[in-house]
C-alpha cells in the first residue's frame, strides 16, 4: 500500500501523517539559559513560556535531528519564577509514528510503499508500480520509473524489517515495523526529460492524471508460488494491490492555479514542481487556459541595498577582502538598465548598471523560493481579454502566485497597451530595484488614460496588491506618491485571497 511520508508535513487531500504527542524520552537533553525574568507561577504561564522556549531552540534541535515538545518543556518548568541566567533541561524524545494509506499523490511526491508480511523477517521483496487500463506514462501494464534512494529504478527492491533498523534510534515505535517492507520512492523519474514527458503525458489527459496499480514479487529463487501467499488466497493475480475498478491508486499532475473572477486564486503546493498551468474562471461561468509555465527553484534573497564601496569583490582595495565570482553575467538589451551580475559563492550577488546608483547587493537569505518564468499572453475568447507585453527589461520570473494575481487584473480590466518592465531576474535579483527579490513585486508602464490606470489599479488591488507607488505628482486610490516612480507603477506588497 502507499503511504504518506512521515519526514514531511504536507497535507494531501485533507490526509497527513500523526505524530503523537506521547513519545520516549531518549535520556538526552537539550541546556536552555533565560535571557531575561519570567513568571512560571501558574499552569497558564508555564505553557506561555514554554511555547516560546520551542519556538527558541526548534530550528536548531531540526538541525540535528533531534525534538522535544511544548509539554515537556513544561514539565521541567518546576520553579515559581526564572531570571537571567537560569538553566533548564529539556529532555529530548523519541516520536511515535503512524502512516495515513494514500488513495492517490502528486507527481514527484515522496511517498512509502508499505507491505506487511508474517514470517518473512529479513527477506527481500521487489515492489513495481505499472501503468493500468491504458497507455499514458508508459505502455498499459509496463512499469513506471521511479526514485529510491535518490537513485532511478522501475524495482523497487527492499527487504522486510529494514525500516525497523533504520529507524529504531529515531522513533519510539519502530519495533511495530519489524514485519513490514517498508521503503520510500519518488513518485516521478529522476532525469529532468523523463521527468518532462510525464508530466506533458498527464496533461494531455482530460483531468490530469492516471490510474497506477502495485505489484509485490515475494517469490523465492525457484520462483515456487506455493511457498508465498499474498492475503491468504490464490488465484491468477495474488500479488497486485491497487487493482481494479474503484481501486486503482491514482498519479496526479497537481499544477494548476485558477483564477476567479473574484478576485481570489486557489492554492497550490509547488514541491516537486517544473511548471505550473494557470485557469482563469469567468464571472459567467467560463474557464480559460492561459498555458503552461516553467517553474524554478533559487535562493531567497534579503532586499537589495545600495553598495558603499562601488566595486565587485574582485576589486576590493585588501587582498583578504577579494572573492573571485563563481558565475558572471553580462546583459545587453536596449533599456535594461543592468550591464553585470556577479555571483559570490556565499550566495550574495552584487549588479552594476547605469542606473543612479551604480551597484547594488542582493545578500543571500534563508531558505528557497519558487520562481515563475512569465511569459506575454495575449488570449482572447468571449468576453475574457487578457493580454500584456514586456517592455525594455529582461526580469521575467516572478512569484507564481504574484503573476497569478497579475494575470486576474488582467482578465478583470481586459485592455489591450498593458505593458510589464518585470519583476525579477533568474536568480531572484532585481536591479535596479531592491523590493523586487523573489518576485515579490511587479512593475508595469503608465497606461495613456487616467482612468483606465485607475481601473488597473482597482483590479490589482482586489487580487491582493496592497502597496502601488506612483508618480510624485499623480493621485490615485490605493496609490502612494514616490518620487521614482513618476515613469511606472510599481505593484507590490502581494498577499493572495485563497479561495475557500
């Protein structure tokens, strides 16, 4: 059977993984010192400080692999009261796990196939998951390619009770696996052009995806199938799971943002995902497919700052303070005003240009973001008209979720001279802007009237852009008067109205 991974928190259609809040303490501790006085005199208190203890030290116990909880950390708040200075123990535990079965995942998910056995402790099993009814990823019953161990298979090849020894000093119920075959796989092959014609396979499909059905080969060398039974039973397919109308497990290509009229998007998780297909909903009813669009994954990037010392780091006065870049890149477009880019191998990027400020530096953050490579549209069906083109820049990648809202303003104000000078560059960089990183923000030139500027606004506002700055001398709602903006609206400040 497949089952949701428990090395993550992503729901899937409503269904996740529990962790138990009971778990065994492992003996270990983790030393907590108080930076300041606190009040644990009542139960109330003690959960209140204890909260924030967690939220304290719980990047850093993620780090090693290691976690406690809120109700043990109470549980070692014994005083009245703490000042600085103060030490606790927290004790560190072990989670008790339990796997939620899965009737259905997303292409590239990460998910468990798991088979209980009964006196076959050590043995090894191949599991394969095969195309049903007819052909779409491969050949109707041939073998599907997968990921294990990071590693490209169509066999998955495990053995019973492996699950137990890997993970016997990392969750307190491991010992309830010993009999099980438990191993994780990709759902989705590991070269990128593989990758690519499966998913342009589940999108040619009416609904996006397919029908999957499981099989176990639990047969010894002499392949006897008397000495194995699969669910206590015989007949001409024993060993398929998944198998049969009602019961097929089904592949998804999840990828779709739709856009209502309403001013409000539907939420997507974009793990795993190479692009991205964006639906516009009508207020009559009607749905336009604006295409697909490809999806990549960079760095996070603080916001950009003027940098003092007008130099690349390869031209730093002290030696110690030289970096040679480990990645250059030149533009040369009419209007752009970026000339290079450099990027330094501790993530920080620094673009000299022709701008008033001549370099800027985008330092490195935490984490990764997702990035959209937009694309002009010009799509007309009905009363549906949404049409936009780039102007003198090369910053095409933006927040998918941001270019979503971009694309309902779009569809809601229907002009035909919208034109984008960007949002940001591949690798999240803005120049010469320094609110643009990760695609928060998008620009767009002045439209020739007043009132359709004001009805473009209007419309980005209701799809969740909170912040418009405009020319110094110009009025608008929702509009906020910035001296550098009297050429184009800068729109940002997004936050998506999910669709309930």
């Amino acid at each position: 059977m497949f089952y949701k991974s428990p090395n993550t928190n992503k729901k899937l259609e409503g269904k996740e993984l529990k962790k138990k809040l009971k778990a065994k303490k492992t003996g270990e501790t983790e030393s907590y010192t108080f930076k300041g006085s606190n009040n644990t005199s009542t139960k109330a208190r003690k959960e209140k400080i204890a909260t924030i203890i967690y939220k304290n030290i719980k990047g850093g116990l993620q780090k090693k692999q290691q976690q406690t909880t809120v109700a043990h950390i109470v549980e070692v708040l014994k005083k009245d009261s703490y000042t600085k200075g103060d030490c606790i123990d927290i004790p560190l535990i072990l989670p008790k796990i339990e796997f939620t079965k899965l009737a259905n995942a997303n292409l590239g998910d990460e998910v468990y196939m798991v088979v209980e056995t009964e006196n076959m402790a050590n043995k090894r099993i191949k599991l394969s998951l095969k195309q049903a009814e007819k052909d779409c990823l491969v050949a109707k019953d041939s073998s599907i390619v997968l990921q294990q161990d990071s590693k490209k298979t169509s066999v998955v090849e495990t053995y019973v009770s492996r699950f137990t020894e890997q993970n016997k000093k990392n969750i307190s119920n491991a010992e309830d696996f010993r009999n099980f075959a438990i191993d994780a796989v990709t759902l989705s092959p590991k070269d990128e052009k593989d990758q690519k014609k499966y998913r342009e396979a589940l999108n040619k499909t009416t609904d996006k995806k397919t029908k999957l059905f499981m099989v176990v080969d639990a047969e010894p060398e002499n392949q006897n199938w008397f000495e194995v039974k699969y669910e206590e039973f015989f007949d001409n397919r024993p060993n398929l799971w998944y198998y049969g109308e009602g019961k097929w497990f089904e592949l998804i290509n999840q990828n779709i943002i739709n856009i209502y009229h309403t001013g409000e998007i539907s939420k997507l998780d974009f793990k795993g995902l190479k692009e991205v297909s964006y639906i516009y909903h009508d207020k009559e009813g009607g749905k336009h497919s604006l295409g697909n669009f490809d999806v990549i994954e960079v760095d996070k990037l603080k916001k950009g700052k003027t940098l003092s010392s007008n130099r690349f780091r390869e031209d730093e006065e002290k030696e110690e303070d030289k970096q040679t870049a480990v990645k250059t890149i030149t533009y040369d477009k009419e209007g752009v005003d970026a000339e290079e880019t450099r990027i330094y191998s501790d993530g920080d990027i620094i673009t000299k240009g022709s701008f008033r400020i001549k370099y800027r530096i985008y330092e490195k953050g935490t984490g990764k973001v997702k990035l959209v490579k937009m694309k002009e549209v010009n799509y007309s069906k009905g009363n549906t008209k949404i049409k936009f083109t780039f102007h003198e820049t090369l910053r095409v990648y933006s927040n998918p979720e941001l270019f979503a809202g971009f694309l309902g303003a779009l569809a809601k104000c229907g002009f035909n001279d919208v034109k984008s000078t960007g949002s940001s560059y591949e690798d999240s960089s803005c120049y010469p802007s320094t609110t643009h990183v990760n695609g928060q923000s998008i620009d767009t030139c002045y439209l020739s009237k007043k009132t359709d500027e004001q009805k473009f606004i209007n419309a980005l506002w209701d799809f969740g852009f909170k912040l418009h700055y405009v020319g110094s001398s110009m009025s608008y709602t929702h509009g906020t008067k910035d001296k550098y903006h009297n050429d184009h609206l800068h729109s940002g400040s997004f936050t998506p109205n999910y669709k309930k």
